[in-house]
C-alpha cells in the first residue's frame, strides 16, 4: 500500500530528515586515511542516541551496527570493522534513524584521503544521478522516469547502474511502498502522489552491473569500483523536497 503523508506527519519526517543530515556530516568530516569504519559507526550511533532519536540499521533483520560503511567494490550493506580506510579508497555512508516514529535515510560516498580522477568522477556522476532524479519528482510524473533518468545519466557516462538493488518508499517504516528502480522507462510505472515519501539512492559500478550478493555483503561481480548517494524525498505539488537537509537549507 502507498502511505501519503499529512503536513503534521511531514513536518515529523522533516525533522528526522534534517538530525541524519547533521549526523551524516559529522560522520563524512571524519573519513580519512587510517580511520576504521567500526569508528564511524560509533560517531553516527553516539549522535542519534544522544539527539533522542533511534538507529533504524542497528538490528534491522540482524544488521549488527548503526551504520553502513561499502569500501570501494562493496556496493551497499558493508558492516562496519576495525581495519583502517587506505588513501586511494571510496567509501559508501549509509545512515537511517528514527525520530518521534518516523524514519529518514541518506547516504553519500566520500574519498579516503586523494584519490583516482577515475574515482572522483564516479563519485560525482553518481551524485548527478540522483539530481536527475530529483528533478522529475514531481505529482504526475511516473515511477519509471525516476529510473529512467538515473540510467540515462550513469550510462551516457560510461558507468552501469545495479538492478538488484533500489530505492524505496519510507515513512512509519523504513521500508514503505512503492519500491524505487534505478532504471526505468519513460512514462511507465504508477504515478507520484503529493505526500509521497521517497528514498532515492542511485547505485553505479565503474564496471558492469552484475553484483555478488553474500549475506550482507554486496559487490561488483567484476571487482570495479561502486558509488553510492541516497537522499529523502518528498513529492509536492511543485517543487519536489529533500527532506535530508540541514534545517532552512
């Protein structure tokens, strides 16, 4: 069932929204070379608890930490250890929390230290997947344009976006309806609803779009590169919203 959202439930989402992206950034200033991401994931989880609010990752079907940390081929899902980030590496942040029983999730990929031109241009395409995105999400318009306008992007680019894995709606739940492909065909799909809640999280490889799905983890068949950039998103009647943003911003 598709969940459209009151102004007062948005208003709860808004504020979940703005505390991840607070914690999101603290998180990101402290990706460099040598930091474990077990470290990471204590910065995130030290942040949600002391704003009153509750790490939606940990324990999620047996999810063992707050945070998700997908170094370099990991796609998403990476659990959070004690080796040290190597200059040169890309790492996915993936962070969800709860505030007065609404959920938001975000999620950015961040170089360790300097890296590659060939890592850094993958960073940001993957970063412009999800504002093509975005500016299709408007009432009326389609599931599927969202998919299409992420894989028009990533693949004009050279790169290829991951089919077994998408968006979602989120609310309640982390998960909601509708589920949110990365790929898509113009015009197709159901159509968006003003007080829809969306999480939208282009995923692209370097390489192919094949993935290894073990347990949690999941990666590049082919061992390439994989970037990652999820933000909520609120369909309006105009404009559509990022609801993971710093208050006013």
């Amino acid at each position: 069932m598709i969940l459209v959202k009151t102004e007062e439930q948005i208003a709860k989402m808004r504020k979940a929204g703005h505390l991840l992206f607070c914690v999101i950034q603290e998180v990101c200033q402290a990706v460099k070379p040598g930091v474990t991401t077990r470290h990471l994931n204590d910065i995130a989880d030290h942040l949600i608890r002391k704003a009153g609010a509750i790490p939606s990752f940990y324990q999620y079907n047996g999810f063992p930490a707050s945070l998700c940390t997908s170094v370099d081929d990991a796609v998403v899902h990476g659990i959070p250890t004690s080796e040290p980030l190597l200059e040169g590496s890309i790492v996915g942040i993936d962070c969800g929390l709860i505030l007065d029983g609404w959920h938001a999730d975000m999620g950015r990929t961040m170089p360790v230290g300097r890296v590659s031109p060939a890592a850094t241009r993958l960073i940001e395409i993957t970063k412009q997947c999800f504002f093509e995105a975005l500016a299709v999400c408007k009432e009326g318009k389609r599931l599927g344009d969202i998919g299409c306008a992420v894989q028009r992007m990533a693949e004009s680019s050279g790169y290829s976006v991951v089919r077994a894995l998408c968006g979602h709606g989120i609310g309640r739940a982390m998960h909601e309806e509708p589920q949110v492909s990365n790929t898509g065909v113009l015009g197709r799909g159901m159509r968006l609803k003003r007080g829809m809640t969306l999480a939208i999280e282009p995923m692209i490889n370097a390489g192919g779009y094949e993935v290894l799905i073990n347990g949690w983890d999941v990666r590049t068949a082919d061992g390439s590169l994989s970037a990652y950039y999820e933000n909520t998103v609120l369909i309006t009647s105009g404009a559509p919203e990022v609801l993971t943003l710093k208050a006013g911003g």
